[in-house]
C-alpha cells in the first residue's frame, strides 16, 4: 500500500472508530460485510479514478486542449473543469 492508500484507510477506520462510539446498540441492525467491503472497495478505486483522471486533464492541458473543450467531456461548464483541475500541481500528480 502506499502513502495515499494508508493515509485513506486511516481516516475510514478513525470515522469508523467514531460512528461505532456514539451509535446507539438498539439502532444496530446486522448488515453483510460483504456490502461494507464493496463500498470500502468502490471508494478506493474512485480515489484511483479521480487522480487519473487529473493526470488526463493535465495532460489536455499540456497539449493544448482548452478548458471548454475539458469541460464539454466531463459534462460540466469550463469554469467548473478549471476550478477544480485548473490548480492541480505535478506533485499531486504524481500520488
């Protein structure tokens, strides 16, 4: 695992560690662990996702691609693909 992935999985079991500390026993039901490894799984990947998916706007960027262009494939407007990728820095990249 790396740096990223420790960090995140941290943060999920601290949160866990948090709800499992105030919830209330009589609000527990019994719910498959399989669908709470699905969702833990999902979310990783769409951590993977999206920093791939910075990689490849970054890349538009660099070869020219204008931010309407960007945000016409992310079907969002070209302000809202530059405020969000428009200040990615290689370093951020590059986890």
């Amino acid at each position: 695992m790396d740096q990223d992935q420790n960090r995140w999985l941290a943060d999920r079991l601290a949160a866990f560690e948090k709800w499992a500390d105030e919830v209330e026993p009589e609000d527990l039901e019994p719910a498959s662990l399989e669908s709470m490894g699905a969702i833990a799984a999902l979310v990783n990947q769409q951590d993977e996702i999206n920093q791939a998916l910075a990689r490849a706007v970054a890349d538009a960027r660099k070869r020219g691609r204008s931010w309407s262009e960007i945000g016409k494939m992310l079907g969002v407007s070209k302000q809202a693909a530059h405020r969000k990728y428009g200040s990615t820095t290689p370093v951020q990249l590059a986890s």
